[in-house]
C-alpha cells in the first residue's frame, strides 16, 4: 500500500523542553504499510534483481504494531470539560504518523492542493481537531504533540494504548491571559481554505480573526463564491459563538505594481481581482488600474487596507502610503519555524515611520498550502473599551494599538500611551517614560530593545527567558516615534526578530516627523512606479492611463511639496518638462 522512509524520534528529546522536534529520517530503513496473505511473500527488487522475504521471521522485517484500536482523543480546559479547538499530532513507536479518522496519512505541503484541516512543519504532520476525535491507535506507547497558539502552554507527551483503552482526555492550560486583558488575535492574509476550515484552523491555534482573502492566479480564480461582502462565518448573528470569526475579503494583485489587501469591505466585490498580466492576471490583459484605487474603494465601502508581506512587491506601495490609503502595513511568513520575522520589511516600515505615517503593523501567514501555518505570524490587537466583534476589531486595528509577533507577546507605553497614540512635548522636548512587558510560552527571548526612530537606544538581554519587563528614561529632542522590539529564534539564530510593537509618536511643538534620506527614497520609489507605467506596463487605452499617471503623479506632488516644506534640498527625476531648478 506505501512506503515511506522511517522517521526516528528521540524519545527523550520529545519529552523535553526543546521549542521544536523533529525526526531523522532514515536512509535504509523503510516502513512498508501492506495488506496480505499471512503466508504471503514481500519481493523487493534492488541492484537490478529482486529478493523475496517472508513476511513473519525474516530477520530483515520488524513488525510494526497495526493501528486497530479505536481511541475517542478529547482536548478541554483546564478544570472543564469544554472541549476546544487544536493542533494535533500523534506517531506511533516506529515514528509512524497517526492521523484520527477522516484526515489524510501523508498530509500534502504543496500549493493548492488538497486544501484541508492539516499542518506539515518539517517532517511533523498535523490535523486540526474541534475538541474531539476518534483515531485508530496501536497498542503500546503513542507520543502526542498538542498545540493551541501563543497564549496556551503545549503538550508533548506520551501515553500507553492498551486492548481496553477507549478514551483519552488531554487538558489544556492557559498560562498567559491576554485576551483577558483585551487582546486578540488575527491572521491578516489566508487563500484557499473554506470559511468552515478557515474556522476551525484559526481556533485551533488561537486566532480570533482569520482574514480569508479571494484572489486570482491567470485564469485561476480561489474564494470567489465565498465572497457575499457581509457575512462573518462564527459571529452570533450566523450561529457562531462569537470569539472566533472568518471574513472573507480580497487580495488585488499585480506583478510589477505590487499587491493589496482589502479586508472587510460590505458590498460588491472589488474587480478587477488581478491587472496586468501574468501571473497574477491573464496573459494579455492591460494595466487597468492602480492599486491606489482599490484601496480607495475598500475605504468607500468600510473597509481596511493592509499592505501585504513587506517589503514586496515594492512599485506602488510609496503613492499609496503617501496617499493616506493605507491603513497598516503587513509582516509574512509561511511558515516562522523556517523563517521569521523579515528584517527588510520592519526596515521598509520604518521608512515610512521616519516621515510621520503613523501605520500600525500586523502579521499574515499568506497560508497557501499545509506547509504554512495559519497564525504562524499574527497580529495582537487591543479592543481598549470595544466589545469583540469583526467591525470593532477592524476600528482598533486602524487604532493602532497592535503588535505583530510569531511567539513573544510584547507591550509597550510610553508616558502611560499605548501605540497608535501621541506624546506631545512642548519646544524643549524633554525625557519620556517608557515601560514594557514580554512574555512568551515558548519561544525564548533573546533581547528586548526600545527602538527610538529607527535605532536602538536600549536592548535588555532577557538570555532566553520566558519572560521580562522593564522601564527607561528616553531624551527626547525632536519629533519621533518609539516601539518595542522582540529577538529569539526557533532555530536557534541570532538576532531573529520575533516581536514588534507598532510606535508611539512623541511630537515636539507640533513639529513634523520627516526624515530627509527616507523623504528622498519614498519619492524615487514613485518615479519608479511612473517610468514602469510609461515604459513597460502593458497598455490600456490612453485616457485610463492618463488618469492611472495622475494617480500616482498626486503622490509624488504631496510628498514633493512637504520637501519643500522642509526645506530638503533634492535632486529627483522630473515628471513634466517644467524647466524647474532645484
């Protein structure tokens, strides 16, 4: 029936405190699953002729105990019986994967394919549970691997199936009470899934919001018929019990321009999904719009604009910020035990930090396929006084009181002001408080720094604790803005960003935030998105482009006019022959 390389499990590490085991996998042992004839004869053809071996006695075989007994595997909380929502993988003594009934053996990690309930991180097979489950289990030792987000302490363990063993009940313990204190959790950008599986992955690994977004791939089209522009799968209103939601919104592609997220929209879907030509539209279509006007008809039809996976695709994503279209700005990762936090994209955001837009930042897993992690990266949010629901999440987001985090949770105040907020200090500026709290289930902390502008002026090694807090004084001299930002690493790398805080801006005397090289860089990067639509961007007919070119060139007046407002001498590419000097 199969055969598949034997995974070698080190028993003791499993039981230990190692963030992430894995297997070896073997170059010369194989697990053969088969159905046959006791008597029957296994033939295995190597070096060009095949040998037959018995299939009991031979010294090369080793029996692997079948998985016949039914077992019910239950998760609740702790000191309840309330089953929950969880990650959940079992193997067997050979390292033989034991999926409960209904989900697939060899779970499949590539793109758009068998798009189902399922995780593969490494050579560790997941399915996602609603609490309850029943698994075909041999007899003998079964060693489990029980997780449920960031907030949630994880079981690795294991326990003993016996001929008489018909349940099995696991408790799970909630050891860092965020949500109590008003956070919660979202995915910002999922493909694929359906709403009903995107629910039942995002509770089982604890994120509240699961932002499923329809797209288009060429002639490929994914979560269309999802789409109604007002239903929030789990929400009361639609028999959900209201604290895990699934919204279906859309992500607007093109290749060279760049990519956008518009969360949350009511009303008609917002076409076209994909301009441009491939591959994100069809081969031989146009460069119909500008991204720019998509985010604008998100915002006309109550929505929330996020620019995804920073820092790419990068042409536009400057006109809009500059525009004011932009509601937050986005950190990816499939999958953050392979790779974390992007640096270039926390050092893009704070291009745009430097020049006063005060965008908070949010974290998406761009889930395509089981080898990504829905919530592997996620974004915390805090409601303040809202009540928890899709349209209030959406308010505090825009708020900006959110961190973005794939372990460590992270709060930062500055004057007693969370992020998304200001700290006004009169002509003289002066010294601010700032305090600051970390704590992560289990993902060590490498450092902690407090990030002033861009640099760091302080980093408190935690030394691979759990957990930390601190205060600094920081001197304040003109206008700028403060976060927090996390180091460690699953993998075990130096300096790995893990957390960051979106900023809190400090304003001295009402004067602007406006750094001169980050000015300078911003209005090159619209020139660019210029030249491509006057060279090389597949063309509409004339006035669309005209009005596409007047889109951007708006951009590039706002942002040109504020240098001019600072007096920043700058060279920059002329976009009409207007013989003016600089």
């Amino acid at each position: 029936m199969s055969a598949r390389a034997v995974l070698d499990y080190d028993a003791e590490r499993w039981l230990g405190a190692a963030v992430d085991v894995q297997p070896e996998q073997s170059s010369s042992e194989v697990v053969v699953e088969y159905i046959a004839h006791p008597q029957g004869k296994l033939y295995v053809e190597g070096d060009g002729e095949a040998q037959a071996y018995d299939l009991a006695g031979a010294r090369q075989i080793v029996e692997v105990q079948p998985a016949h007994r039914p077992v019910a595997i239950r998760v609740v909380e702790k000191g309840t019986e309330t089953p929950v929502a969880v990650r959940l993988h079992m193997h067997g003594e050979a390292g033989e994967y034991l999926p409960p009934k209904g989900y697939h053996r060899k779970v499949n990690p590539h793109w758009f394919e068998d798009n189902y309930g399922e995780h593969i991180n490494g050579l560790n097979q997941y399915c996602y549970i609603p609490g309850e489950c029943v698994a075909d289990l041999p007899l003998g030792d079964v060693y489990v691997d029980i997780q449920k987000g960031y907030e949630i302490a994880p079981i690795r363990e294991k326990f003993t199936v016996g001929p008489d063993t018909d349940v099995v009940t696991f408790e799970i313990d909630r050891v860092l009470e965020w949500r109590e204190k008003g956070w919660v959790t979202a995915d910002t950008h999922v493909h694929f899934l359906s709403p009903q599986t995107a629910l039942l992955e995002g509770e089982g690994e604890g994120v509240n919001v699961v932002n499923l977004l329809a797209s288009q791939w060429g002639e490929m089209f994914s979560n269309v018929s999802d789409f109604d522009g007002k239903t929030t799968f789990g929400a009361r209103d639609f028999g959900g019990d209201g604290e895990f939601l699934v919204r279906v919104g859309t992500e607007n592609r093109m290749q060279v321009l760049g990519h956008i997220s518009l969360l949350g929209y009511s009303g008609l879907m917002i076409h076209p999904l994909c301009s441009g030509g491939p591959s994100e539209s069809a081969l031989g279509d146009a460069q119909e719009v500008t991204m720019a006007e998509w985010a604008q008809q998100c915002i006309d039809q109550g929505g929330l604009v996020v620019m995804p996976h920073g820092p790419n695709p990068q042409c536009e994503r400057a006109a809009d910020i500059v525009l004011g279209l932009i509601h937050a700005m986005e950190m990816m990762t499939f999958n953050p035990h392979n790779a974390q936090i992007n640096p270039y994209g926390i050092a893009d955001w704070y291009r745009y930090l430097n020049l006063g837009y005060h965008i908070p930042v949010v974290g998406g897993s761009d889930k395509m396929a089981a080898a990504s992690q829905l919530g592997g990266v996620r974004t915390y949010t805090h409601l303040r006084d809202r009540e928890f629901s899709y349209e209030n999440w959406m308010a505090a987001t825009k708020a900006g009181h959110t961190f973005v985090t794939v372990g460590p949770l992270a709060e930062i105040q500055v004057e007693g002001k969370a992020p998304g907020s200001r700290v006004q200090l009169p002509a003289s500026g002066g010294m601010v408080n700032v305090t600051w709290e970390v704590a992560s289930v289990r993902l060590p902390i490498d450092q902690v720094e407090i990030v002033v502008g861009g640099l760091t002026h302080e980093q408190v090694n935690v030394d691979k604790g759990l957990s930390a807090s601190g205060s600094a004084e920081v001197r304040v001299e003109d206008s700028t803005w403060i976060a927090l930002r996390v180091r460690g690493s699953y993998k075990g790398q130096h300096g790995e960003i893990a957390a960051h805080t979106s900023a809190v801006q400090v304003v001295v005397e009402g004067r602007p935030i406006f750094s001169q090289a980050d000015a300078t860089t911003v209005l090159e990067q619209i020139e660019g998105a210029i030249a491509y639509l006057d060279t090389l961007a597949p063309r509409p007919e004339a006035r669309r482009l005209k009005q596409m070119r007047a889109t951007l060139e708006a951009a590039h007046n706002r942002l040109h006019q504020q240098m001019h407002k600072q007096g920043i001498y700058h060279d920059h590419t002329p976009l009409h022959d207007h013989g003016h000097e600089h």
